[in-house]
C-alpha cells in the first residue's frame, strides 16, 4: 500500500492539523495526505526524516528520527493512520454469525497500516519463500487435521524478526491476495500492559485469548478503556468484516515480541508467551484456516512449547546474522566501505558487527552521528566510544559485568568451553551462529571487555585479547611481520584459559596437521606471575638464558629477529616426567604455497641449540597458503597451519583480518561467505 494513499483523516476534531513536536503544538497548513504532513514537518523543525503518529485529539505527533521514542521500536517504526470508518458513539457492531464486538466500543478511527522504515532488507529471500509457502499450502494444511502449523520466527535480538514479520504483513500477505496486520508487544501503544491489565478482568477458561484480544483492538485503534471485555473470536470477526475479508481471504495476522508478556509474570515457571499463543491458536482453529497467526520470539524453544501446547507443529524461521561481508554490498554504507580500504582499524569494526543487521544499519550509523570524525580519524578513544555505541544501539548489554568474565573465561578455556549455555547466549545476542555453523563470542563485546578495564585491573586473559586485537588491526599485505603478535597473544590468552591443567597438544592446535604420536602428548602450560605472559628478549643465542626463561614460562620473542625461520618460542611442560617441551614458532603470512624444506632447514638452528641441552624441540607454523591438502611427511614431529587451519584455530576471536585479507580457494571453498556475495537488498517506501 502506497504511503501516499494515506488519508489524513477526514473527520478530524479540528478544521486546521496540528502538530506536536518535543511538547510544544503547532498549527499547520491543510495537507493532502502524510506524505504532505511529513514533507511539513521535515522543512519546518530541519530534520532529514521523521516518525508521525496520529492522536485522538487530531494532531500528529512528531518523533524525530534520531531518537527513539519512550519504549519504541529500535528500528525506527512509523505508524501512519488510516481511517476506514466512522462508528457512531455506543453502536454494537453485529458480524456475521450473530456474534458481537466487544460492548459499549466507541471508536474515534480504526488504526489498520503500519509501514516499518527498514533501511535494508536484505539476504531473506530462503525465508520469505518458505513464508509464501506456507501461505499458500494454508487451505490443504488446515484439512489434514484441522489444526494449521504454526509459523513461528525466532532469532537473537536485533536479528531482523520485527522486518521479517513487517514484510510479511506488509508486502507478502498483500501481493499473495491475503489481508496482513502487523502488531508488537514492544513499544507502540505499550500493548503488554493492556494484555496483562485485561487478564485481570478475564475467566480462567479464556483468560489468555481474550486478554490477546484486548490488547488486538488497542493495536487497531480502541481506547483502552472500551477493549478490556474483549473476546477474541468476536474481535477476529470484527476485524474481518473491517477488512471486507471474504469467506476465501486469509487474514494474516503477525505478533511481533510475544515474549514481552513474560516481563509481568509473577511465577517465573509459568511460560506466559507459550501458554499465550496455544489459547489464541486454538481459538485460531475455529476459523478453519482463514485467520493466520504468526508469532516472533528469541527463542525458538518457547515456540516450539507453544506450537505442541496446542497440538501442532511449528515451522520455523531461525534467522541468522548475515554474511559478514555482507557490509560491502550494502549501500547505505558506503561511507564506510570507502574508510575501509583506508583505515584497517575500519575494516576491523565492520568484520566485528560479523552480519548483525542492527549492528550494521542502526549501530554503525549511530556511531557515527556521536563522532563525525571517525571514518577520516579513527583514533583509539573514538572506537572504544563507537563499539559502545553499537552495543548500546543493539541490546547486547544485558549481562552483569560478573557474567561476562565468566563467559569469556569459559569461551578461551579449551577446556570448559562446552559448558556454556548457548541456546542462552544466542537469545541475548552474545554467541553469534554465523553460516556454516560457525558460532563466534560477539568480538565487539570482547573487544570492549578487553579495553574495559584500567591497567592496575588489567588481568592476563583482558590484556592479551586487546593485544591480539591491535595486531590484527594492522596485519596487512606488506606487515606480514605484524602476524607473529596476534599469534604469540593469541597463545597466551589460551594458556591462560587452561588454568595449568593439562591437555592434549591436538585439543591445543586445534585445525593444524599435527603428527599423531605427538599430538597425543599430554602436556601443562607452564605461566609466569605477570599480567604480560610474553617477554622480549634481545635474542636466542644464549642458551642458558633462554631455558631458564622458558622454564618460568615466559613465550620468549627475539626483538632482533636474527634467528631465521623463528618468531618466537614457547614452552610446554610434558605431563607426568615434567620435562621441558619447546615450540619453535614461525609466522608466514603468505597466499602462495610454503616449501616446507625451506621452513625445515632455517627452524634447524635454534632446535640443534635446544636440543643440545637435552631439551625437546617441536616446531609449529603458522601460516597462510592457499593449500587444502598437506603430506603427512610435512608435519612429521610438527605442528603445520594452512589458511583454512588457521581459521579454525583462531575463529574464536570472531572474523579477524587474518581471515579476508589473502583469502583463498581452500578457505572460500569451506565458508563462501567470508568473501561476501551479491544480496537482494530490498527498500521499503520511504515517506
């Protein structure tokens, strides 16, 4: 439906349209429709857009853009009216079948069209063909049992139901001849609190679908006082009618943040979204599959639950992030693809929002409107500040400080990582399941946990994630160099994680070749009594220096780097005879193929100098080739890393520019995504 076909109403209770702006009220010229209202009000007050909403006392009240409004849509909803009716004072509504609206209604205007301003929807398209899918098997469904499934959309926050369920209502619905209404229990007219005040009001045997229905007409332009008696049957005939749905017309009706209803429920085992959507289907059933019910929730679980609590499947739409180079493609960023091929301390940020949709379209351009400056001059402090804002922007901040050590903790400990609860932490948008089954901690949540605390607070697992982080911040083309950092930090940080327990040297290099009798190898990380687990020494040559160092547990790097073919060496104490096991670490940030002879012969050095001491020398590479396939005589008594190994030893840390900056063949063949591909990217009419 076409903004512009948006009657300003007709019978409105004053000759002139008023406007209400930040609480002051304005007289304003005769308009011909919205379109003409918003074009007033943006030249008037100087905003580059705005939300209106249409009051009782007949002025539009203005929200600008840049704020949201009290307990409104993040994603900037604007509700537009339109008048289909006029209903006498007191007049019972009959519908068909002899049932009655709810009594003593008096309605000013019916509030039908809600249209959703997304900047960019984009990457749906799986989802929304399974939606008109199912629209379409709706006649043969109901037939099979009576009982529809229930269509259910679930993610974490800031994921994209709400756009999904607006484009259903909106687009979908109308452009397969069916009836779409959208409403949420988030924000607009605080429809929680009608439902939960309805409740009180209501029998048992009903309570919950009638409560539904109260809270349905407020979202449809009843005063609040004239929807607590609702029923729903009777409502959803109502509506019908005030739709001129036919007896072949669906009505599809999208329930937005069902699990809002939780918030005021005093018994915290009582599921209210569930038991709520399994009374308002089986009332649902009665209409033999001419009203559509389709509910969004962060969990998929508690659709699921309220899908069986009224004995019927649920068919879900779990959406996921994106593609994390889906920022290329999308061109309400294009300010920030050119700052990325600029600045890398962009281009990290844009991989860190790893495809969030609020992340990207809300976070990243409230970002921007708190520091102008930052795509010319991204300093450190502006994007501490911008990862802040971006977090902020998109609800990731629901977890106490004490939680957050924990989980991240747990996360870089090889060893108890598997006892985090992650159904939890994708709901509250902390684990991210990228494609591909990829699940990454949210980097813009541990960047800002790293750089949280002050340097007297600073502990060893904090201050090596921020010092992986700078690394990968500047590794580029020609600093290959700047890889050694990230690895050594990187290796600290897991050491760490491991709290001196001992673990086998494959559950360590995870994603390398590495030879099978030495990798079975138990070994125990041995750590100094420092906040910095590296230390730089001038070289390797002195031998007797180094060991007493590497038996304190120090990861040694030589600052002169005259050592060929070793970046740094670090020690493992062998579990049971408690000898001294060395890694012998090089770095090669390289697409074409490594010669491993090469790589042997410079490595040889430092190892015949070791083991001269009776010390045992493995040697680890980490390295970049574009190689899906390594000998078994390669990593004979070593530990060697390809492009597509690394990735996996390192996705902890969420997309790094590790990953994408020489991405090759191997690597792309397993994740396509990590190079970004061509996205449908949908606009919804703006005003």
């Amino acid at each position: 439906m076409s903004l512009d076909s948006q009657q300003v109403p007709p019978q409105a209770a004053v000759p002139v349209i008023h406007v209400k702006y930040k609480g002051r009220r304005y007289r304003a010229p005769q308009c011909e429709n919205s379109s003409s209202v918003q074009r007033w009000v943006c030249e008037k007050f100087k905003l580059a857009t705005a939300e209106l909403e249409y009051e009782d006392d007949g002025a539009w009240v203005v929200f600008d853009s840049d704020v949201d409004k009290d307990g409104g849509l993040q994603a900037r909803t604007s509700w537009l009216l339109q008048v289909l009716e006029k209903e006498p004072a007191e007049k019972k509504m009959r519908v068909e079948g002899g049932c009655e609206a709810p009594s003593s209604v008096q309605i000013p205007e019916l509030k039908i069209c809600s249209i959703y301003r997304v900047k960019a929807f984009v990457d749906r398209k799986t989802m929304l063909d399974k939606v008109q899918e199912y629209l379409q098997q709706i006649p043969s469904k109901y037939k099979e049992d009576g009982k529809l499934p229930m269509l259910g959309c679930s993610g974490m926050k800031g994921i994209g139901k709400t756009a999904m369920l607006v484009q259903i209502a909106e687009k979908v619905a109308p452009q397969m001849g069916k009836k779409g209404l959208y409403m949420t229990f988030n924000g607009g007219p605080g429809l929680t609190n009608i439902f939960h005040r309805a409740l009180k009001h209501k029998s048992a045997s009903k309570a919950l679908a009638d409560a539904f229905a109260a809270a349905l007409l407020v979202r449809c332009g009843y005063k609040k006082d004239d929807a607590y008696d609702a029923e729903l049957k009777p409502t959803i005939l109502w509506l019908q009618q005030k739709l001129c749905c036919t007896n072949e017309d669906t009505l599809v009706i999208c329930v937005d943040e069902i699990g809002d209803l939780q918030c005021q429920v005093q018994e915290p085992t009582f599921n209210m979204p569930s038991a709520t959507m399994s009374s308002v289907m089986n009332i649902a059933n009665e209409f033999e599959g001419q009203v559509v019910f389709i509910f969004s929730h962060i969990k998929d679980s508690v659709l699921l639950t309220g899908a069986s609590g009224s004995g019927r499947q649920v068919l879900s739409l779990q959406l996921p992030p994106l593609s994390p180079s889906v920022w290329k493609e999308l061109s309400l960023l294009h300010k920030w693809q050119n700052a990325a091929s600029d600045h890398a301390e962009i281009h990290q940020l844009l991989l860190a929002c790893c495809g969030h949709p609020r992340c990207l379209v809300d976070g990243l351009p409230a970002a921007l409107r708190q520091r102008p400056s930052l795509l010319e001059h991204p300093t450190e402090a502006s994007l501490v500040e911008a990862r802040h804002v971006i977090i902020q922007t998109s609800k990731f901040n629901d977890i106490s400080t004490s939680d957050m050590d924990e989980v991240i903790f747990k996360w870089f400990s090889l060893k108890q990582s598997q006892t985090l609860n992650v159904s939890e932490l994708i709901a509250n948008g902390l684990l991210l399941r990228l494609p591909g089954d990829v699940d990454v901690l949210n980097p813009l949540m541990l960047q800002s946990w790293s750089a949280g605390a002050t340097r007297q607070s600073q502990t060893p697992m904090r201050w090596h994630l921020s010092q992986v982080y700078d690394a990968d911040a500047v590794l580029g083309p020609n600093t290959e160099k700047k890889m050694e950092g990230l690895m050594f930090h990187y290796e600290a940080l897991l050491r760490v994680g491991l709290k001196g327990k001992s673990i086998p040297l494959r559950d360590f290099y995870v994603g390398g070749c590495i030879d099978p009798e030495l990798g079975s190898k138990q070994v125990t990380a041995l750590l100094p009594s420092s906040r910095d687990l590296v230390l730089h020494v001038p070289n390797f040559q002195n031998t007797e220096s180094v060991l007493s160092k590497l038996r304190d547990g120090w990861i040694l790097v030589s600052k002169e780097h005259n050592e060929p073919g070793v970046e740094f060496l670090t020690p493992w104490q062998e579990h049971g005879s408690g000898k001294l096991l060395v890694a012998a670490v090089q770095c090669k940030f390289v697409k074409s193929k490594v010669t491993w002879k090469d790589v042997s012969q410079k490595l040889q050095v430092v190892k015949d100098s070791l083991e001269s001491k009776n010390v045992q020398v493995l040697s680890v590479v980490y390295a970049t080739p574009d190689q899906s396939t390594i000998q078994p005589k390669t990593y004979q008594d070593s530990v060697y890393f390809t492009e597509r190994g690394l990735f996996d030893f390192t996705k902890r840390l969420g997309i790094l520019r590790l990953h994408v900056m020489k991405l090759g063949t191997a690597l792309k063949s397993q994740h396509e995504w990590l190079e970004g591909s061509q996205v449908e990217e949908m606009q919804v009419q703006q005003m």
